[in-house]
C-alpha cells in the first residue's frame, strides 16, 4: 500500500507543470481543511478556486456540492491527490502528518495557519490567505471589520454587565446527548463564551469529557449546546436524557440552554462568531431566552 500511495503521489508531481508549483503562481485549485478556514476563502472571493473541503466546511450551503477530503484530522492523500490540488490549507488541527508529507513530496503546498482562539492569529491568516488569493485589500477589509464588530459587542456587554452579573456557563459539544465534551480554555468555545459576557466555569485547558457529576456540581446558568437534531429529539431533550443530573441545573430549570452550530467551532475564528456572540449575548443577559 505504501508503494502504491508513493507511485500515485509521484505520478500526479509528474503531472503537473513547473507554472503550477512555482511559489510565483498563484494557486488556482484549492482544498481547505477547517470550517472557519474555507468560510474565509470564500469570504475573499475564492469559493470558484476550492476542489474539494473537509467534512467540517459546510458553509455557505454551496459548498455541499464539492467532493469531501473527509475529516480534517483524518486526511488521505488518495483522496485529495485525485482532485489534482495546487494548494491545502488548513491549521495545526489537520492531519496526520506523514499525510501533509506525502503531500508535499507530491508537490502540492502545504499551508499551516492558526487555530487559536484570538484575533492576532486571525490577522495573520486572513494576511496570508489574502496574499495567497491576490486579495490583500479585501483581507485587510475583512480584519478591520471584525475588530469593530468586536468593539461594538464588548460595549454592549459593559453596559449588559451594569444591569446583571456575567452568568456562569459550561459549553458542551456532544453526539446525540451523550459524553459531551466541555469547552475549556484556549478553545474557540471559551473564546465565544467570554466574548459573548459570559464566565467559562471550565477550568480545564482545550475540550474534555467531565462526568455529569462534575457538570452539574458546577451549577451553569446557562448551557451553551452543539448538537444537532437526533430523529424527533431536539438537542436539549436528548442531552438530558443521557445525562439526567444536567436537567437539575439552574439552566435547565430556567430554560436557558442555547444552541449553536458546531462548525463554528473549527479552525479558529470565523466570520460567523460575531453573530454567534450577539445571539449568546441576547441568551446570557435575559433569562428564560430558550425553552428545552
């Protein structure tokens, strides 16, 4: 099998002209790995550039329409090597690396941006990714942007927090109810959390399974969900039916557990989060926002 991945990889390095590879030409066939990373290669207009996304670019809905590469952290050079890439993009979350190697030997470009959660690290992609699409403006546009997007909400949660203390959360990102994963710090949920004027209850670094115990020992006031509907069972109802003790929290009781969509959550910021914190916001500063 080695071989035969080897001798494809070859093949296609063969294939392709010197024009093509050259750090001078712009790539033209793209692949992106990471929700948050692709959202922004179309932001800059590059969408008619992709050949193919991973699993965790789903927006906009458009995207469906290009092949899969498959999950970012489980990356097969088969696969991607067949949609003929001048370029991979994604962050420090995809791999494994002797697939970025093989990769690479085959002559495609390898780009490794920051996922972490804060906004120099956005500026810096949004400064590459700008400069690999010939797009510098637009991307010093975009960054501009969101940093008043960003002023804007921290104004209104300065004003939000003179009327009512900053709630305690926990954000849980679970399948179907069950093990869910707690944001901890570092994460683009902690990031969301905070920004959004809540307080992290989390002390954990990254995301981590803690046991419902745990969970509701912490007493949220608010919990923050990334599921998705499960046959006839929203996310709140099958999540408390797989962990019981979490329907005692103040959160459940007062109705205050808010839903978001797990792929704002990959591959750093995205051009999404700021609607996520106005939304999160809206929840965290005026109770009973949302019933199970």
């Amino acid at each position: 099998m080695r071989f035969i991945v080897g001798l494809a990889a070859l093949l296609i390095a063969l294939s392709l002209s010197p024009g093509v590879l050259a750090e001078s030409q712009p790539p033209q066939r793209w692949v992106s790995a990471g929700g948050a990373l692709t959202e922004w290669v179309v932001a800059l207009g590059g969408q008619s550039r992709l050949v193919g996304i991973d699993t965790t670019s789903q927006h906009p809905a458009t995207l469906k329409a290009l092949p899969s590469i498959g999950y970012q952290r489980q990356l097969s050079s088969e696969g991607i090597l067949s949609l003929r890439p001048d370029i991979l993009v994604g962050t420090e979350e995809m791999g494994p690396p002797p697939v970025l190697e093989q990769l690479r030997a085959a002559g495609v470009r390898v780009e490794v941006l920051s996922a972490t959660a804060d906004t120099s690290a956005l500026r810096s992609n949004l400064h590459t990714l700008g400069r690999l699409l010939g797009e510098e403006n637009q991307a010093r546009e975009l960054s501009e942007h969101y940093a008043q997007q960003l002023d804007e909400q921290h104004r209104w949660v300065e004003q939000a927090q003179h009327r009512q203390p900053a709630p305690g959360v926990l954000l849980l990102v679970s399948h179907a109810g069950s093990r869910p994963m707690v944001a901890g710090l570092g994460t683009v949920g902690d990031w969301l959390i905070k920004q959004a004027g809540g307080r992290n209850l989390a002390t954990h670094t990254g995301y981590k399974i803690l046991s419902t115990e745990v969970m509701a020992g912490l007493e949220p006031e608010v919990l923050v969900i990334t599921d998705r509907m499960q046959g006839n069972a929203s996310p709140p109802t099958a999540l408390f039916k797989e962990n019981p003790l979490l329907a005692a929290t103040p959160a459940a009781r007062n109705k205050r557990v808010v839903e978001v969509d797990p792929t704002l959550l990959v591959g750093g910021l995205g051009p999404r989060l700021p609607d996520a914190m106005k939304t999160l916001s809206e929840a965290f500063y005026t109770k009973g926002t949302q019933a199970q």
